[in-house]
C-alpha cells in the first residue's frame, strides 16, 4: 500500500455476484492478490487458504492465469515466492512510480532488491513502472524518472516484459522508453489514453491492457482507444481490488470479474466473444511465456 494513495478499507463480504463463465479461457494480466486479501477479503464464505480460493473463483469462470503485480519490495518478493508455489500465477517486480520518490536515499537499495528478484524464472514482467504525474507533483518527477529508466534496463538484462503504469504522462512515457529503448514486450497497464495515443502504441508494437474502467458509461474515449487496437495488441485486466466493472462499480474487484470486461471489450470492437477471449488468451502467453 505504500505506493498508493490509503483507502478506508472495503467492508468483507460485499464481493460482487460471479458472472456467466467465458467460452474461452484468458489472463488477468494485471491483479494484486495480496491487496486485495488485505482490503476486501475474499468472495463467499469458507476456510482455506484466501489467494487460492481467488485463484479458484476465477478459475470456475474462465479466468486460469493471473499476473501478480508489485509495487516495492515487500510485494514484489510477496508475488515471486507465491509465483514460484502457484502453477496459475507468474509475478512482474518493481517499485510503483510512486513509490520511488518517497524511498529518497533508499531508492538505490531497493532497486537493487528488485534487481535480484528479476532474474527468478516464473519472475516474467518488471513492472509496474512507469510515470504518474497525478499523486507524483514536480519534486518527486526526477527521482520517478530514475526508477523507471532503471526498470526498463532490467526488462532488457533479463528479457521479461514491461507492464508501465502511465497516468498523465503519455508523451513522458513515450519520451523515456525512445531514449532508453524499449524492450521486445511493453504493456501499457490500465490503459487511459485515447485513440490516437493507442494507434501510436500499436504503431510500436506495444500491448494495451484494458481494465473495468473501459465499462464504465464516462468511458467513451477508453472504447474508441478499444476500436481502433487489433486484437493481436489487447490484453485485458483486473488491477484489483479496484476498478471494478460495471454495474458494480465501488464493490471490491478480483480476478473472477475479468468476464465482465472481456464482453464489454467484444461489445465494443464487434469481434466475436470466444475470438477475443482465444486472442487474448495467445497474448497473454506471448507476453509473459506458458505458466506450466
């Protein structure tokens, strides 16, 4: 939590309904497992381990992969040793980009930690990093900018994907990884640009992964970026807890709600459902390699 803003925590049990099970299975490219056992807890009621009765409510409705995601060390080392115990999940390291300004002198220590994780074999994305100049003001941009050129050269040492949060810094982004030089597999996380910005995207070769924020009805501009992608270039996403789809929008997210988004997505691009679902599924495997 340290890289994110605090959120009074959601009361247990409020877990939306499980939706209609997709045709064919895809990934959640973009969950936080440990946040979200943390914060909402776990759908339904029973014992047992939490992450593995998330991984099965997501499981029971087409949901067979996950990719869980660090934001500092704690998590990052968290998800490498969950990925390595758990056939279902890979991990992606970093320091979230707003984590890197407030670490100050330690920021050299920790991207070090990070380093020494990276090169784990079920380890698969560095990420997520990035720029945010919304929570991050003009004090903390060096410092966000430092860690993010630092993750980029990790991506490439050790041929893992990038998954870059990007939140009011697209020309930034773009500007940093041209000058770095991107590794061969960037996905541009909770993706908030617009159409344009996603053509110059896939223009790169880059992979956009939508998250519930494309269902919500003020979302116009998320579903012309969603147009104008071919479906060789979507990924789609949960980053739960949070961002939660439509009609449920304010309950507490999980991987099991990726359904949700996938019909939106196939509503809005008009390919059909188990196209899509068989597309993405393919680039969820060419971005971060087979799970078993």
């Amino acid at each position: 939590m340290s890289s994110r803003e605090k959120t009074s925590p959601r009361r247990m049990g409020e877990f939306p309904p499980a939706p209609d099970a997709l045709p064919v299975p895809v990934i959640d490219s973009h969950t936080h497992l440990d946040i979200t056992v943390q914060e909402a807890g776990v759908p339904g009621s029973g014992d047992g381990d939490p992450v593995r009765r998330l991984v099965d409510a997501a499981r029971a409705v087409g949901v067979d992969r996950l990719v869980q995601v660090g934001v500092d060390v704690a998590s990052s080392r968290w998800g490498a040793e969950l990925a390595a115990a758990h056939p279902a999940v890979l991990a992606a390291v970093a320091l979230h980009p707003n984590e890197a300004p407030r670490l100050g002198a330690g920021l050299d220590e920790a991207l070090r930690e990070i380093e020494a994780l990276a090169g784990r074999e079920r380890v698969r994305a560095i990420g997520e990093t990035g720029l945010d100049t919304f929570r991050t003001g003009e004090e903390g941009r060096a410092a966000q900018e430092e860690s993010f050129r630092a993750h980029i050269g990790f991506a490439k040492r050790y041929g893992k994907a990038l998954v870059i949060h990007d939140r009011d810094a697209h020309a930034d982004v773009l500007r940093v990884l041209d000058s770095e030089g991107a590794p061969d597999t960037v996905v541009l996380h909770c993706y908030s640009g617009d159409a344009e910005f996603a053509a110059e995207c896939v223009r790169r070769g880059y992979l956009l992964s939508f998250a519930g924020t494309v269902t919500f009805a003020s979302a116009g501009t998320l579903r012309e970026a969603a147009r104008v992608t071919p479906p060789e270039h979507l990924l789609v996403e949960t980053d739960a807890p949070y961002l939660t789809p439509t009609p449920y929008r304010g309950r507490p997210n999980a991987s099991y709600l990726i359904p949700l988004t996938m019909r939106v997505l196939a509503d809005t691009t008009g390919h059909d459902l188990a196209e899509l679902c068989a597309a993405v599924s393919a680039n969820g495997d060419r971005a971060f390699g087979l799970w078993h």
